[in-house]
C-alpha cells in the first residue's frame, strides 16, 4: 500500500513538473525558489543534481510553496533531491530575478557548509546527485550555476539577475 502511493506521489510530481508548473509560471505574476549551494567542508566540492527533464547539472532546488519559508523549502529540496540534511543556519548568497524563460520568476540562493547525509536514490526527477571539485566542474553545468559558483568562491556580490 505505501509503495502505491510512493509511485502515485513520484509520478504526480514528474507530471508536474513537466506540465504544470510551465502552466502556473505563464498565469502568476511571480514565482520564487531556491537553490542550495552545498560545499564539503574538507575539499570544497560542490553537489550538482541532473534533472530527468532537463540537460546539464544545476544546484539542488524547487519552487517555494505557500505558507513555506525559503530555508524551509531549501531544506526540504536538498533532502529530497540528494539526501542531504543541513545542519546549522544556512547563509544567503542572493536573490536573482531569472525571468529568461519565465516572466517574474526569482531564485534565492542559499549555502551550506555543515550537512550530514542520509540514503538517497534517483528518482524519476533526479537521475544524479554528486560532489564535483569546484574547479573541474562536469560537462553541461549550468551557466547560472558557474556564475554563482564563482561569486561564492570569490566573495563577489551577487549579481542581480540569474
């Protein structure tokens, strides 16, 4: 019975994602996620997911939900994409306006340094979760992600827009 609606959850949310959430971004006038920026403490490497839905590898995230804060909805998101636990405050890098496929759409971003980890397999949303170096960042990584990447490493201000 829990595995019936395990699949029923995983596929509502697939189906989601690809129809309806397209949907919602075009009828509402501002959308808002996160994305989360986990760096080992030991090395600095950094953990990309990849998308069933979409090409290359981007940080971890989703759409922030009604009546959830936005370390809420990051929590939620890196544990559900990847298996990890933040532990500890996590620390605001920004908020971008990212209206390039998406009028009004904005993305906060978060990062966390202190994590611990628990099981975690691909699912019909995230086919791969992994810890790259941050200087030898795979094939396919977002240009979002790399331009974040390289202000946190930098201690740049953050841009404006995505």
């Amino acid at each position: 019975m829990a595995q019936g609606r395990g699949l029923k959850r995983a596929l509502f949310r697939a189906a989601s994602v690809t129809l309806l959430h397209p949907f919602y971004r075009q009828v509402r006038g501002m959308t808002l996620g996160v994305r989360v920026v986990v760096l080992e403490p030991e090395d600095g490497a950094v953990l990309l997911v990849r998308h069933s839905y979409a090409p290359g590898w981007i940080f971890p995230g989703g759409g922030v939900e009604r009546g959830e804060a936005i370390a809420e909805a990051a929590r939620r998101e890196v544990r559900e994409e990847a298996g990890i636990v933040p532990e500890g405050d996590m620390a605001l890098h920004g908020v971008f306006l990212n209206d390039a496929q998406f009028r009004g759409d904005h993305v906060a971003v978060l990062v966390v340094r202190a994590f611990s980890r628990q099981a975690w397999q691909p699912t019909a949303e995230i086919r791969e979760a992994r810890f790259f170096p941050v200087t030898a960042l795979p094939e396919g990584a977002s240009a979002g992600t790399v331009r974040r990447l390289d202000e946190i490493r930098k201690g740049l201000p953050a841009a404006e827009r995505w």
